[in-house]
C-alpha cells in the first residue's frame, strides 16, 4: 500500500522542508540529536521524508550544522543553514523557502514538517499531499492538541503568506495563514511533550489530539 502511495508521480513536484534548526534550550541538549526507538529524532525524519517521494528536499538547520548533516549526509537532501535561527521558525521557513528558490522548477506545494514528531509516517504524510492534490486546498495542515500545525503542505499560491511569517511567536501565526485552510488532518499523537523529571532520565510524554470544529476533519490514525 505504501509502496503503490510512494511511488505516484505526484510527489515529485512537491518540495519538503525539514526544520531542524533549534538550539533546544530548554532542554540542554540537541532535540535533534535524541534517539527513539533506535534512531536519532533528525534520522528518522529525514527517512520518513525521504519515502515520500517528494523533490528537492531540503534540511534547514541553525544552532547546529555539521552534526545534523552528518546524521543524513547519505540521504539526497539539499542543506541551507538559517543564520537567524534564534529569530525563531518563521525565519526557517523563510531560509527554506528562499533555498527552493534555486530549485529548477518551481514547485506545486510544499510541505513543511519537523524533526521532532517522530510518529509521523511517510502514508500520513502523503495523504496529505493527497488531500491538498485533490482538493486544491491552499493548505492542508495538521490538528492536534486543540490546534492546528505542521506537518503542512502549502500551495505554492500560499507560499508568500509563508514568506511574511517572522519572530519567535510563529505557530500563532501560522494560524492566520490558516485561515484559508479548507482541509486539515488529525494525527492522533503527532504532538509531543518533551520532559525531564529531577534526576530521572529523559522520558516522553504524547498527549491526543482533540476535534476542532468548523473545519473539515480528515481522520488519521497512524
């Protein structure tokens, strides 16, 4: 079944962005570098973003560099470091988006997702792509938590919105950018809490999504 979603033509004209650019201050140590279940937090979404097919993909990384290019130097992802990184993901978003710029085709959406989501899986991902092929909605976002968020795909009609975001208070943001959105997906444990009891070993925490109304729902349990 996956196999048969990977391999739709579809996804080739879909650029992907993967944010990594964080210092992860509040937790004292590289988010991106953390292992689950095996992997660190960056490798994983790099495969998961490698299966879907999607061309160019591209890294957007910031306090950190050489390690986090290490961590998927075998896998076909174009690199940009954002030296604005401490202004927050908006300016990711926009050092990503400038990169494709380069690209020699102009892509028809883009998605956007993060490295430390590590239950999100290449079938949700294009189904998303899916959702927004078919319904031509200007963005297909995903709900969870009582909100909406990445992963995302963008229209490229949607990407100047995209380009105007900035400062550290972005998810609000990227709510108004939202407000266009047609289609949205729930992923059932997409949102995840990272904590640190006193003198305990890092542990996680996933808290569920909860229905929005008013918006279009599209059931995703992966």
């Amino acid at each position: 079944m996956l196999s048969e979603l990977t391999a739709s033509a579809a996804t080739s004209s879909v650029a992907l962005i993967l944010l990594a650019a964080g210092a992860s201050t509040r937790m004292g140590q590289a988010k991106q570098l953390l292992y689950f279940q095996g992997q660190t937090l960056l490798r994983r979404a790099a495969e998961t973003a490698v299966a879907t097919g999607c061309q160019p993909l591209m890294l957007v990384t910031g306090a950190l560099h050489e390690e986090l290019v290490a961590e998927i130097d075998d896998l076909p992802f174009l690199v940009t470091r954002n030296p604005d990184w401490a202004a927050g993901m908006g300016s990711s978003i926009r050092a990503g988006l400038a990169a494709l710029e380069k690209a020699p085709q102009p892509p028809s959406a883009v998605l956007i997702m993060l490295c430390d989501q590590p239950l999100v899986t290449p079938a949700l991902l294009l189904t998303m792509i899916k959702q927004q092929q078919a319904s031509q909605a200007p963005v297909v976002a995903s709900a969870y938590g009582g909100t909406l968020g990445v992963p995302a795909v963008f229209s490229a009609d949607s990407l100047p919105a995209l380009r105007q975001l900035g400062g550290r208070r972005v998810r609000g943001k990227l709510l108004l950018v939202m407000v266009i959105l047609l289609v949205a997906c729930r992923f059932r444990g997409a949102f995840l809490m990272w904590i640190r009891p006193p003198n305990m070993p890092l542990c996680w925490k996933m808290t569920w999504g909860s229905k929005l109304r008013r918006i279009q729902i599209c059931q995703l349990n992966h």
